[in-house]
C-alpha cells in the first residue's frame, strides 16, 4: 500500500457555539471521500438525538473499562462528562482510505499531537467574544451556569490556536466552509503525501524515449 491509499486525518477545534459541527456536517456533505468520527460518551442523549448517529452513549463504567483498555486515540472530561475517539474505529477508516475529521475539544487535539499519530488541526474562532455569547444565547436551551461555564471555557481555551496548523474565523457559514475544502486540499498536495504519486509520474518521463517529428 503506498501513502496514498492511506486516508487522511483532520482535527477540529472550536468553543462551543462557533459552529464547528455544523461547519464539519456541511464538509462531509460536500467532500464524499471525508467522514466524521463518531465519539462516545458518558452524556446521555439530548433530545433528538440519535444513538449510533450522534455519539455512542455509553455509561461511565464503560467509558472508564475503555479508558483502561487504551481503546481511545484521545479522550478527555468536557463539562463534567466524558468524550472519546476509538482508536480501531478511527484506524479502520483511515486504513480504507477514507479522510476522516475529528471534531474534539483542545485536550483531545493536545493528546493526538502528542501522540505523533499524521494529522492536521484547524482551530476555527467566532468574529469575536461577543458574536460567540450571542450565537450561545441565541440557540441554546441550557442553563445559565451551563452558558457561564460555556463562556469561560472559550475565553480560557482561546489562546490554545496557536498550537494548531491552521486557523480560520467563522464569520460566515459558507465562505468559511470553502476556506476548509482549501485547507483539505492543500493537505492533498504536501509533498510528502504526494511522493508517490508523482514518482509514477515520474517513471512515465524515464521509460519513452523522446520522439523526433521531422
Ligand atoms: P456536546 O456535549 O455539546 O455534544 O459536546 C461538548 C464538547 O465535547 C464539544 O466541544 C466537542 O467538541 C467535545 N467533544 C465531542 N466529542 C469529543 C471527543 O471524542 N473527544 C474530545 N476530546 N472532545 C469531544
């Protein structure tokens, strides 16, 4: 298998409200070769949504038999619950050929930098404080220390797109999604993804000699 049968892996981080779900749903949408992980949880579901689809729900006995069997590829406490990325369900993916996208907090994303595991992170930002307090209020029906804890988490956790390949401001849902598809793209292309496609090419320069037309 060359390189490039391999699929590739991208990191999504945001606070919550910026819209990175939204922004991921509309990429796999768009991208048929790019799939979202599905996470588990100790959460239980929200209304609407569905087991399977949403996350896997799973109790916090479970989630912590996994934690001790090393069954995730990151996992992290968010809001007082448990979120988690299997590392077979992820490997499987990835090994189909298939580009896969994480959406996951910062601890997630440290842990899978730390790793050493190929990927790419993109941290997206609202325009602004304000405009994220907005669009939380705006949409949400938790609870005012829900939002405060919300709020904080985004102010502290802000200053972490620094430690991130890319970083692009929501400010609008579409412009912003072909800002992705770029990013994606340009990931495509580095060279060391493209080696052995190009070598290929290569091969075809060396093999015929150079026809002469006079
Ligand atoms: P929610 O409960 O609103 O669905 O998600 C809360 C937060 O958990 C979001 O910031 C989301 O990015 C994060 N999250 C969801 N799944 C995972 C995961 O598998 N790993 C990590 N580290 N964070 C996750």
């Amino acid at each position: 298998m060359t390189q490039n049968d391999r699929g590739l892996l991208f990191i999504i981080s945001a606070a919550s409200g910026t819209g990175k779900t939204t922004l991921a749903e509309r990429l796999v949408q768009i991208l048929p070769n790019l799939r979202m992980s599905r996470s588990y949880t100790s959460r239980p579901a929200r209304a609407g949504e569905r087991a399977g689809v949403d996350y896997n729900f799973v109790s916090r006995e479970v989630f912590e038999a996994m934690i001790a069997r090393h069954e995730f590829l990151e996992w992290a406490n968010v809001f007082g619950n448990l979120y988690g990325t299997s590392r077979a369900d992820t490997e499987a993916l990835l090994a189909s050929g298939q580009d896969v996208v994480l959406v996951i907090d910062v601890q997630g994303a440290k842990q899978v930098k730390a790793s050493g595991v190929d990927r790419t992170s993109i941290f997206v930002l609202p325009p602004s404080f304000e405009i994220l307090e907005r669009r939380l209020r705006g949409r949400s029906a938790n609870s005012e220390a829900d939002m405060q804890r919300r709020l904080a988490t985004a102010r502290a956790e802000a200053g972490c797109y620094v430690d991130y390949d890319y970083v692009v401001i929501n400010d609008r849902l579409e412009p912003t999604v072909v800002r992705l598809q770029e990013i994606i793209a340009a990931e495509r292309s580095r060279m060391h993804r493209m080696t052995p496609i190009a070598e290929d090419v290569i091969k075809t320069f060396r093999n015929k000699p150079i026809t002469n037309n006079q």
